[in-house]
C-alpha cells in the first residue's frame, strides 16, 4: 500500500509496467501512455521543475483540463514538496488573478497561450514580479508578450528534456526525494467553486487524500488484475474527480479523458468498467431514454415500464434482506424480523420477472458501453427517480456524498448494499453525527446538521482562520452545513443545505432540492431554482431546454417567444408557459407526495443557457446566488415588485396624458 500519494503511480508501475495509464483523444490522433512511461515522466518534470528553482513549500497557481500532462504535473509537484493550486484552463481571468495572488503563488502553469494573453489585462506589475515561472503546455509563438512576462515563459517539453538530463548526473536523486514526502505535508490547495460567495483556498494534505483511497478504493471494488477502464469528463481538479483518479490509479485503472460533448459517445466506444459522474449527467440520459420510450407503441412501452417496476420491488426486497433500507423509527425485533420475510417472499416472487428485465433491458445498458459494472454519482443527491430507474435496468449507481474540505469522501453506498434513496454509511475512520440546532445528537429520523470528524478533515481555509473556525470546532468536528437523517439501520439521508432552506411567511421550513430534483423530471426543463424566502407561496425559476422548447413552439404555432432579458432569453408566451406551469403542477402535488405550502405558484421560465463557471458550477450544480442576482429584476417583476420596463413607460405616457387632459379642463 502507498504511504502517500506519491508513492501511487510508482507502485502501480512496479506491478503492470506495461498496462495503460491514460488515454487521450483529439480530432488526429489516439495517444497513449503506460504506466512505466507515466512513472518516468512525473521524475523528469519533477527534475526539471528543481532545475528551475521551484522549492518545497512553494505555491504553484495550475490552471489546466483534463490531460496526461495534468497527472504528470500534478504529481511532480507534489514530489518536490511545492504546493499546487488547480483549477481549470477555462477559468475566468479574473478568478485566475484572484486565486494565483490570493494563494502567493510564484510559479504559473497554463495549459494555451491565449490564457497567457488574457491574463495581461489582469495581472498586475506587482503579480507578474511575484511570478518566477511561468510554464506553457501548449507550444506556441510568444511574438505579442511585452518582455517581462516573455523571458519568464518555458515550455513544458523544455522542463521535461532539462529534467531528463539533470536524473542523468543523479540517478536516485528522485528517490530520496519522495522518501521525504510525509502525510501531513500539506499537498494542494483547492479553491472552492461553490454555489454561493466567493471561493476560499481549502488546505489538504497527503493524509487528507491517502483516508479516500483506502475508504473508497474497497468500495469502488476494483481488482487491479482485472485492468479496468474508466471514462472521465469531471475537471481533474475537482476534489471529488481528483481522488477518484487516485484511487484508480492505486489499482491499475486506464483512465480515458473525455468531455461533455464526447462523454455519451467515449461509453459506447470504450466500454469502461467503472465510472463517476454527477446527477446532472444521469438526468441528461434519463431524459433521451425517456424521449425515446416515447416514441415506442404503447404495448411496448408499458410493457418496459412495467418490468421496470417489478425490478424496482426485486431489488429493494433483496437490498432489504442484506440490511439496506430506510426507516425513520426504531422497531422492534419482531417487526424487523416480519419485515425481512415478507421482502424475502417478495424477492422470490419476483425473481422470474427480475431475470426477464436484465435481458430485456440489454439494449439500455449497451447506451453506456455494455461492460459496466459499477458507477458513483457524487457531487450532489442523486434525486431517487434516477436512483430506482437507473439500477432497476442494470446500471449499478451508488450514491456518495463529501465536499472540498474533505478531500472529499464522507458516505457512500456500496454495491452491495445499494439502498434506494439513501446516501449510505460512512467511510472507514469516519465519525458522523447528526445535531439539533441546539447542539444535542438528534434521535433517528430526526432532521439536523451533519457533523464529520476524521483524517479527511481538511486543515483549514488558507489565510482564514475566522471561516476555519466556523468550520471546524476545537474538538475537530467540521460542520459540512448539509441536512441530514439517519435511518434506523445506521444509514443517512442527505436532505439538502441548511442554509438552502426557505422559510416562508407562515413559518414553513422549505427544502428545495427535493422540489427541484422532482421539477427536473419534466422533459422540458433542465434546472429549476426555487424560491419564496418570507414570502407566501413559492415560485420557481425554470431553465427550460431548448430543443423541447423549439419543438413545443412548432407544435403550437407560435413565433417570438424568446425575450432577451437582463442578458438571457426569459418565455414569454402565454401557450407555452401554461403548458410548463401545468407540467410543474402535476409533478409538485399531493399525489406525488408533496405538501400544500411546497405547491409552486409561479413559474419564471428562461431559456437554458447556463453555462459552467457562471450558472453552474464544475459538477453542474447551479449556483443559487449568481443567478438570483442575475435575474433579480425578472424575479421582482414576477412578485409584483417592479414593472417591466415597457409598462413603466405605458404607465408614464399615459400619467402625461392624463396630465395633459386635465390641464386642457
């Protein structure tokens, strides 16, 4: 087993020198790298980077995608002990100063040229006197760079055929190098991409990460023999993509980089074994899959949805017979014990059916490549209609729960234990507890915070000791902010954001998620933002998508529907918005298990074009706060608190005329 991170790519290099480590595709070419190649390159970079003077503690500002030079990178710099601050090429220039002055950074590695350039307008004299060393992975001419940014630019290549030359001269320098790498070295710092505030620097060392790979690599059940493929399209940066790849790479993982556009497509050609995505992604397929079963004859199509079903009861009665269930009171041995008989009989009756739908839905799972085995979707609760459908065609999905400051793993189900709607135990070494505002432990089923305590606590938020504090008490408890409930058996339920919660003016406590998971099922809405704090009711702002919403324009014959506002395009036309209201209404009601007070009564239907890095975050989260702010004024209108521009100036022509008519009287 690895000691720290380091150590990982070169113990898996010692066992399957000659397996695939990564693969990377262009619109030419395939490229490949073996894990012995892998291995090599992470000491000449390392070399060269020591060449260039970067010493242990220093801070390296890293701003690149998905790529073999990515991983090289990352570990090479963790092999001199400096400190890398990642984020991705398509960061803002803006937030790139932010974070490369915000960290004290003296070394800059980007990805192309054009980052370089934009970062001239940014950066100020004082940035670019704090920047040693800046280092392009993209090769090009550097003709248009004023003369004190050019002199500090070396290209990766240049780094690595220096460092080849320097391990020459001293061939186990690189050895004694990563002997010194200890667990509480700190390892990275990663600005959060939150969906509220501005991003604070999360300080994680080896330790940090070293607790997910040996809580979560047992999970993932992968067996290095097997040699595993894996697609990926979540930012390498990302705590939650960044420990996944380290785990796969303790077991001998090809990882194949892909991206949003290309994801679907790499699944079917590739035929990963394992994978880790986020619920957007699983919402994304589950709409083409559902499109799809519309256009089937209806025999067919409740004869799917049928099987469907039966597999559903299949597997929660197999799942509840090996002690994965979710229940909100605590019973006794007796109900327990008829409990666990009745799921039995049901699990056999079903049996037939369950092995009727496996064939069945073949045709389903070959959408995803066929030889997959096992998925995590993390990065937010994955909503339960995606949970039963998903694994009740045979794609195993497990739902995980962490953040940033915990490198980031926290609960997770497992395969074998997949209980529908929960979002599992906690890890190995892990400590949970689940509080009443008041501080005390909360009683099953009771809603509180959730607490974590364990080696996968961060260290703090860099230069803010007021937010550590907040954050983590004297005793080591972090306060992750998120609602929790534990179910009877030791489970957890993650019920969304303390801080998320909509009050309303009758005193009603709102969890939006829940509502917008649900809103989301509609085929014409992608995101839904809830909202109504201290107001009566609730209204919800709903990005619909646009082909469904060109294809539902065509159906009813109606043009001028898209209204640029406030820098996007809001709906507004009566047919259409009827139609989108009703589709909310029938999925937020009673029959479906909501409240009177958690009825939306308003909707404000946008167009999608939210995009990463504005609306929503690296995992497809959307950012509450930036887009409240953005369509603040929509949003006033709609509760009645200021008028559209045009009717303020109906409204004030017509004051003149009426003026003007009472001055002729």
């Amino acid at each position: 087993m690895a000691r720290t991170i380091i150590d990982i790519p070169f113990e898996t290099a010692e066992s399957f020198p000659d397996r695939i480590s990564h693969k990377m595709k262009s619109k030419d070419q395939v490229t490949t790298h073996t894990y012995k190649e892998f291995s090599q390159e992470i000491q000449e970079f390392a070399a060269g980077l020591s060449a260039y003077k970067l010493e242990s503690g220093e801070k390296v500002g890293f701003f690149v995608n998905n790529r073999y030079e990515w991983s090289v990178t990352d570990f090479a710099v963790m092999a001199v002990g400096a400190i890398s601050v990642p984020r991705g090429s398509d960061t803002s220039p803006e937030e790139v100063q932010f974070i490369f002055q915000h960290s004290d950074s003296t070394f800059l590695i980007i990805e192309q040229y054009s980052q370089l350039k934009a970062l001239l307008e940014h950066f100020t004299k004082e940035n670019w006197d704090t920047c040693r060393q800046i280092i392009l992975i993209d090769e090009a001419p550097l003709d248009e760079l004023p003369s004190n940014v050019k002199k500090k630019v070396v290209y990766y290549s240049q780094v690595v055929v220096k460092g080849r030359e320097e391990l020459k001269s001293d061939p186990q320098w690189f050895d004694a190098l990563r002997a010194r790498i200890s667990l509480d070295d700190v390892m990275t710092i990663v600005y959060t991409s939150g969906t509220t505030g501005n991003p604070k620097g999360v300080v994680l060392t080896h330790r940090n990460f070293m607790q997910n790979v040996i809580a979560n690599t047992p999970r993932l059940e992968i067996d290095p023999n097997r040699g595993e493929k894996t697609v990926v399209m979540l930012p390498s940066w990302h705590v939650y993509e960044r420990a996944f790849e380290y785990c796969g790479l303790s077991t001998g993982v090809t990882i194949i980089y892909s991206s949003a556009k290309r994801f679907a497509a790499d699944l079917q050609e590739e035929k990963p074994e394992i994978i880790i995505s986020v619920p957007r992604v699983w919402e994304s397929i589950y709409q083409k899959l559902i499109k799809a079963l519309s256009t089937m004859p209806a025999a067919k199509r409740y004869l799917i949805f049928t099987f469907i079903k039966i597999n559903q009861l299949f597997l929660s009665s197999r799942i509840y017979m090996k002690g994965g269930y979710i229940s909100l009171k605590k019973r006794g041995k007796l109900r327990r014990a008829v409990s666990w008989l009745l799921h039995a009989v049901v699990a056999g009756f079903m049996y037939p059916g369950h092995l009727l739908a496996h064939k069945m839905f073949t045709p389903f799972r070959d959408k995803v490549g066929g030889n997959l085995r096992g998925a995590t979707s993390g990065a937010g609760a994955l909503p339960k209609y995606l949970d039963e459908l998903f694994n009740s065609i045979g794609i195993n999905i497990v739902n995980a729960y962490g953040m940033t400051e915990c490198a980031p793993g926290i609960l997770s189900r497992t395969f074998g234990c997949n209980t529908f709607g929960s979002t599992g135990h906690p890890f190995v070494n892990t400590e949970v507890q689940v509080r009443r505002e008041d501080g005390t432990l909360a009683e099953v089923g009771e809603k509180g915070v959730l607490y974590v305590r364990g080696p996968q606590v961060m260290q703090g938020y860099y230069k803010n000791p007021e937010a550590t504090a907040k954050m983590i008490d004297d005793e080591g408890w972090l306060n992750t902010g998120d609602l929790a409930i534990q179910s009877e058996n030791g489970e957890f339920i993650i019920a969304g954001r303390a801080k998320d919660t909509i009050v309303l003016m009758g005193g009603e406590n709102v969890e939006p998620e829940r509502i917008e998971d649900k809103i989301k099922e509609s085929s014409y809405i992608d995101h839904a933002v809830l909202l109504g704090q201290d107001r009566k009711q609730l209204t919800a702002l709903v990005a619909v998508n646009p082909d469904e919403l060109m294809r539902l324009a065509e159906e009813l014959k109606v043009t001028d529907y898209e209204i640029p506002t406030e820098g996007a395009y809001s709906i507004e036309n009566d047919k259409i918005n009827a139609i989108l209201m009703r589709e909310v209404n029938s999925l937020i009601s009673k029959e479906q298990g909501f409240k009177p007070f958690e009825f939306v009564s308003h909707i404000l239907p946008v167009k999608n074009e939210f995009t990463i890095g504005r609306e929503l975050t690296q995992t497809l989260k959307v950012k509450r706060q930036y887009i409240q702010d953005k369509y603040k004024n929509l949003i006033s209108r709609l509760n009645g608190e200021s008028r559209p521009e045009k009717q303020q100036k109906k409204s004030q022509n017509k004051k003149k005329t009426q003026n003007k008519e009472s001055e002729k009287e």
